[in-house]
C-alpha cells in the first residue's frame, strides 16, 4: 500500500517508520486541504492529522486520484466530511484511545501550573526575584471538578482528581461506572456549571457541542472559576471566554486547543507577525495558560498512534473493513 502522510513532522516519521512494515509511507510537510490535495494523486490511501480539512471537495479530489482510504492518526474527526467520504466509498478509521493519560496528565498539568502560577514563579526566579507577591494559589483537595465528558479520557482525568481528594461532577450522555465508583456525581450541564470550581471538557466536537461553552453559561459559572480545555478548541465560544476573563467571572483559563488554531499550531511562527487579533487578545491576559495542541505528546501516546493507525491501513489494504476502528 503507498500512503501519502500529511502535516508530517519529524516525530510522526520517526514512530510510523518504527512501525510501518510492508506499508509504504511518503511524508509530507504540507496539511492536507484544497490547495495540496493534488500531492495525494498515486496514493491508495492518505494518513491525516487534526488540522488537514477533508470537506466534500478534497473528499471527491481524493476519490478521482484513486485513493480510497483516509487513516487518522488522531482521535477527532471533526474535520472530516464522514457523510460525502461513505457516500464515495472511502474508508475512514481512526485512533480512538492511544493514551489517555496522556491527555488528563497534561490537563492536570495545566490546572497545577494555573493555580500555583509555576510559569511565573520560574521567570522570576531566573531574574533573582523571589517575591511571592502575586503567586498565591489554592489547595485541590475538597474542591468541586466539573469534567464535560467521561470517555477515556475523561475517566483518566477523574482518577487524576480522585487522587487529590476533589468531589467530582460529572455530565455526559452515557455515565461511566467506573467515575461512579470514584464518587462521581452525574448531573445536569447548568448545575455542573453552577457547582463546580474547576471545569475541564473531554467530549469530541460535533454539530450539538460546537460553542458548548457560551455566553449563557459562562454566566451560570462560580465567579472566578477556572476552565480547562484540553479536547477541541470550537467547543468553546472564544469571544465570549474573552468577555467573562474581562470582567472576571474566569479566574484562571487553561488551553491546550484554540478555536482557530489551524493557522497557529504546531508550525514555528516566533519570527513571524501573529495576525490572529483574537488569539493575541488571550495571550494579554495574565491569567492564561496556553499550550500549542500537545497534549497527546508523550513517546507512549506517539507508539500507540502509530501502531493503531498502521494496523488499520494493514487493515484497509486486505479489504478486512470490518476489523478496523473505522467511521465511515
């Protein structure tokens, strides 16, 4: 099988070259879109990460190249057109739970550094300053941990805040057990928003979450409330995080994705003018924390993506559909 990967970075050829096999793998630097969809022609199939834009067009370019399957190497797929992609007979698979640790370490990650401003403390540090003025935090024990979304990832980070002696509040279609075991509560999205001090969202990005986070609920939250979002940045309404960081209803913003990230992320932009005027409006703020998509990147993550989204090209080109972890 010849395989067009798309948005490579030196890391993704170095774990899928560990795990390719008879699977021949072409790297290219460019995301997949309208634009580069031409560099796909000779490929059976193309491997994709979350910013390559697979709508009904570059779908039906790909289909007249003869490629016939799209292998994510990611676990959203928010930026795939799944009803054009069946409806052409490409197959699309993904990588539903690599390392959810991963995730829920970096998402505590984010929380300890907001709240014990560890980003700070090191830049004064390295000037000679070691006032503590500014650097007061709080302790997570007994405090109220919002999680949107108990899938793997979600129960991974209830086990993280389990361990600090939170209380856990919980919102999510189909409750998980195990979150129940841990003394997770299961209650509606205004209680949860109404409740809980610290509010992290693990749920995918679709048509019904897109601006999850809003005006209207931002406005039900605690004053000073810290929120996380370590999933996908559309699942926030970034205009509207803006305004409560400004009249401080959000004490403390934590960011791993951005709404329109898909200019910024993962490219090296330091010599460059940043042009998005909403992203370098968040980064005034004093009060938060941003980090560029990573995440899923632990060598453990990168194994697993790796090894999963292979097997399911292996998959793809023995016609054994059946056995893959596929969406369309």
């Amino acid at each position: 099988m010849q395989v067009a990967v798309f948005s490579a970075k030196a890391y993704d050829e170095q774990y899928l070259n560990q795990a390719r096999g008879d699977i021949s793998l072409t790297f290219i630097e460019s995301r997949l879109n309208k634009q580069t969809v031409s560099l796909a022609q000779g490929f059976d199939a193309v491997c994709v990460f979350v910013n390559d834009q697979l709508d009904k067009a570059v779908l039906s370019a790909l289909h007249a190249q003869g490629v016939r399957h799209i292998a994510l190497r990611c676990a959203g797929f928010n930026n795939v057109d799944l009803d054009s992609a069946k409806a052409l007979g490409i197959g699309v698979s993904r990588v539903p739970a690599y390392s959810p640790e991963a995730v829920a370490e970096h998402t505590l990650a984010l929380v300890l550094t907001l709240n014990r401003k560890l980003h700070k403390a090191y830049n004064r540090i390295k000037e000679g300053n070691f006032s503590l003025d500014g650097l007061l935090g709080f302790n997570l024990h007994g405090k109220t941990i919002g999680l949107i979304g108990t899938g793997r990832i979600g129960i991974a980070t209830a086990r993280l805040f389990h361990g600090f002696g939170c209380q856990l509040l919980c919102h999510d279609p189909y409750p998980s057990a195990e979150v129940i075991q841990l003394g997770g509560q299961y209650t509606s999205m205004d209680e949860l928003c109404e409740r809980a001090d610290i509010i992290s969202l693990h749920c995918p990005l679709t048509p019904d979450t897109r601006h999850l986070i809003d005006a209207k609920r931002l406005a039900k939250m605690k004053n000073g409330v810290m929120l996380i979002n370590t999933s996908r940045g559309a699942l926030v309404d970034t205009q509207a995080v803006i305004q409560a960081l400004k009249s401080q209803k959000i004490g403390f913003l934590g960011l791993d994705v951005y709404e329109m990230e898909g200019d910024l992320f993962f490219e090296d932009l330091s010599n460059q003018i940043i042009q998005d005027d909403v992203f370098q409006r968040l980064c005034t703020f004093p009060n938060v924390l941003i980090t560029g998509h990573q995440g899923f990147f632990t060598q453990e993550a990168l194994c697993q993506i790796a090894a999963v989204t292979l097997n399911n090209l292996r998959l793809a080109g023995q016609g054994k559909s059946d056995e893959l972890t596929r969406l369309a």
